[in-house]
C-alpha cells in the first residue's frame, strides 16, 4: 500500500517540485493550498505524513500545525515543515506548534527524501 502525502503548500512551482519528487518515490500525494484546505484535507484523508509551509494564505502554518495536533487521529502523523522561514528559533516555534520535523528551502532534490525519511517512523 502506498504511503499518503498531504502536502500543505500555497506556491505552485513548490507544490510542484514536493510532489514530483514523492511520486518518484511511489508516495501517493494529496495537495491544498491554504492553511484551511489542508486541515481540512488531513481530516478526511488522515495521510501518513504532512508536509507543512509556514506562510500560508488564511493561517500560517504554525496555527496549522498546533490546530491539525488537536485532532484525535491525526495526534501521532508526522508533521514536516518545509520552510524558507530560516531565522534563528524559527525551527523551535515550528517543533512548539507541533512539527515533528524541519527542512528548510530551497530544498536539495538529491536529499529531500531522505530527509523527510529522516523524521519518520521505521514502518513508513
């Protein structure tokens, strides 16, 4: 069985390149472009892993993540934020929210995916 990807992601050429990349891979991947659309998203899906950007239309990504970790089922998915948010203590206000995970763009296509693996448990 495929692993699901909801990616949460507002700029088309990103949204673009994530998603190639993961079906290179033969991970299933659902997109939205807003904060509200991608919880939304995670609650009918309930995917494998969620691939969060931080400027978000709506809400940013940060409320995002601290709202999608109020869900019952949605408690243990691995959250990774895949952000140009590079500022010292962006990561701690993202692993805060609720973040598993970090990555910072522009991402490397070579390593992306391992480095998103990187966050995850064994069996994904």
């Amino acid at each position: 069985m495929k692993t699901n990807v909801l990616i949460i992601e507002d700029n088309e050429q990103n949204m673009y390149m994530l998603s190639y990349l993961l079906k290179g891979e033969n991970y299933n991947v659902i997109q939205a472009y807003s904060g509200t659309s991608g919880i939304e998203s995670a609650k009918e899906c309930k995917p494998d892993i969620i691939l969060l950007d931080i400027q978000l239309p709506e809400m940013d990504g940060y409320m995002v993540a601290s709202k999608l970790r109020e869900i019952k089922d949605l408690k243990l998915t691995p959250i990774i934020v895949v952000t140009s948010y590079a500022m010292p203590g962006d990561r701690e206000k993202a692993i805060e929210s609720g973040a598993t995970g970090y990555i910072e763009k522009p991402i490397n296509p070579d390593t992306f995916i391992t480095q998103m693996k990187s966050f995850l448990p064994k069996n994904l």
